[in-house]
C-alpha cells in the first residue's frame, strides 16, 4: 500500500523535495510566490520536521494557497531525525520547523515512498468541524462564579525575542492563568471575564500590517458589534487567549474561528519585524508584516 493510497488522498500527488517551511509563507500565502503555483485548490506535499517538543517529529505536509495541514507522522529511526535537527547549528528562539537533509530523504524514498510497510506512517485525521456557530459558552447574562479580574498590558510596546519567551511561559506553560468566556449573543464576540476583554470570534484575513491597520479602521467605522473602540490586541492579551492543551487544530478555545492561525500584535520586535501570536504551533513568532503579513483578531476592553 502506497503513502498516498494509505492518506486517501487523490491522484497521487508528487511530493515536491525542495520545499521546505522557510519557502511556504511566501509562496502560499500570498497567493502564490512560485509561478506554478496558480489555483487555490491547488496541494503540494512536502516532508519537515517538527522539533517545537522535546522530541522531533517528521511530518508529511499539505499545503496550498491559503491551506496547511499536517496529513501524517512519519516514524523514521528517532536518530537520524534528531542528527537533521542537530545540523540547522543554532536557530532563532521562534525558528523550530525545518526541512529534511539528504538522509532522511533517503530513508523516505526507501521505507516511506517505494515501501509498504504501513505501521510506520500514523495519518492525522482532518478536522472539518467549524469553530464559528454555537459556542456551547454561558451567556452575558448568566450568572458568573466568583472570578479573579486581571489587568493585561495594553500598550504598544517594542520587545526582544527575551522578553517575549518569558511571557509566552508566564502565559500558557505554567498553567496558571484561566480565562471565563461568555457569549454575547451576537453570533460575533466573546468577552472574557477574567480580564474584561471582548475578542472578536473570527477576524480579518492574512495581509500585510499596513493594510491590517486599515482594516481596523474599517471595523471601527462600521461600528462592528456596534461599537467603534476595536484594536489590536498586546501581547498578554493575545497570550492570555493561549489554551495549554490543543483544541481542534489549535492553542485556542474553540468558540474561536481556526481561519486565523497567526494574529498580529500591537509590538514590534527589536531590532525590527513585527511580533504575532501563533495558535495553532502555540508561540509567538517574529516576520517584518510586509507580504504576506498575518492575520488579525481585534478586541476592545469592555466598560465598567
């Protein structure tokens, strides 16, 4: 039984070797950066490796314009995956997706791609379940436990790959921080009562931060959920939106749309770049917010 047979996936595709994480952004999410790259309901499949664990994964991707799913886990010899590893020398705090060497494609071609032995490919089942609909949350108007209010910075600030490792422990690895979220019955937002922030269920699509900043805007003037103070969120506040165990695809609560993955921040990085918040890789990462750019969720902090 071939890979692709196994996945179910159509037409064995080809996989394509020279793909690898550091060229996707580019090229799928702005609409194509390779010229062969001309539908959006056009896959290309390449192999990477996983490494934000404590244990490397190598991973099968499918990925299009505007589409990423990991397809399958791949069960290569844990020694040749971690010397892959051990080669990128050392890497950017928020640089933990890499391609495969000479080896492992190797490996693949003979045990994975011309082999039959099934027991070393563990597919991963594609959720189609929509975040946005029923949120299964309480409402405005409910009753609410006794909570503990927390302020969150808010301010645009500038911030170093230092400082922005600490928060993202403080915020999901300690396992301290809950949030309580309620409906407003709007079919729109959620506010979290814990620190008084309404967040936007869905958000704005993937574009660059100066187009992002006009799309506040036009939330603004069109007074969505009937209010005008929307903005991007800060950092811990964006963080504070981070669940400890995946959900559906995501870090996220899953009242939350899954349509946006990287949410920029109200931060910038020093020296440059823009910062944005990761759920569906739980972390923050930095990019210069030019082409592509990222995707937004704005919120407001509700008044008292």
């Amino acid at each position: 039984m071939g890979l692709f047979t196994l996945l179910k996936l159509e037409d064995k595709p080809d996989i394509d070797w020279e793909m690898n994480p550091e060229y996707t952004f580019g090229t799928f999410e702005s609409w194509g950066g390779r010229e062969r790259v001309r539908s959006g309901k056009e896959r290309i499949y390449y192999f990477f490796i996983d490494a934000w664990g404590d244990t490397p994964r190598l991973c099968l991707m499918e990925r299009g314009i505007k589409h990423a799913r990991v397809v399958a886990e791949i069960l290569a010899p844990a020694d040749m995956v971690r010397k892959c590893v051990d080669e990128q020398g050392k890497v950017a705090l928020f640089e933990r997706t890499h391609g495969i060497n000479a080896e492992l494609k190797q490996w693949l071609l003979e045990n994975i791609i011309e082999g039959d032995d099934a027991s070393k490919i563990i597919p991963i089942e594609e959720d189609q379940e929509e975040r946005v609909g029923d949120s299964g949350l309480p409402g405005a108007g409910d009753s609410l436990p006794e909570l503990q209010f927390i302020v969150l910075p808010s301010a645009p600030a500038e911030m170093s790959e230092e400082e922005v490792v600490t928060l993202v422990k403080e915020r999901n690895l300690d396992g301290t921080f809950s949030n309580y979220f309620v409906d407003n019955g709007d079919g729109l937002t959620v506010t979290d009562r814990v620190t008084g922030l309404m967040w936007q269920r869905s958000g704005a699509d993937i574009m660059s931060h100066r187009s992002m900043r006009n799309e506040l805007k036009k939330v603004n003037d069109e007074k969505f959920a009937g209010f005008d103070d929307w903005r991007f969120p800060s950092m811990a506040e964006a963080l504070s939106l981070m669940e400890r165990e995946k959900s559906k695809e995501q870090f996220l609560h899953p009242c939350f749309s899954k349509e946006q993955p990287f949410v920029f921040v109200d931060a910038t990085r020093k020296p440059g770049g823009y910062w944005f918040v990761d759920f569906k890789h739980g972390r923050a990462f930095w990019s210069s917010g030019t082409i592509p750019g990222g995707f937004g969720r704005f919120c407001r902090r509700e008044k008292e």
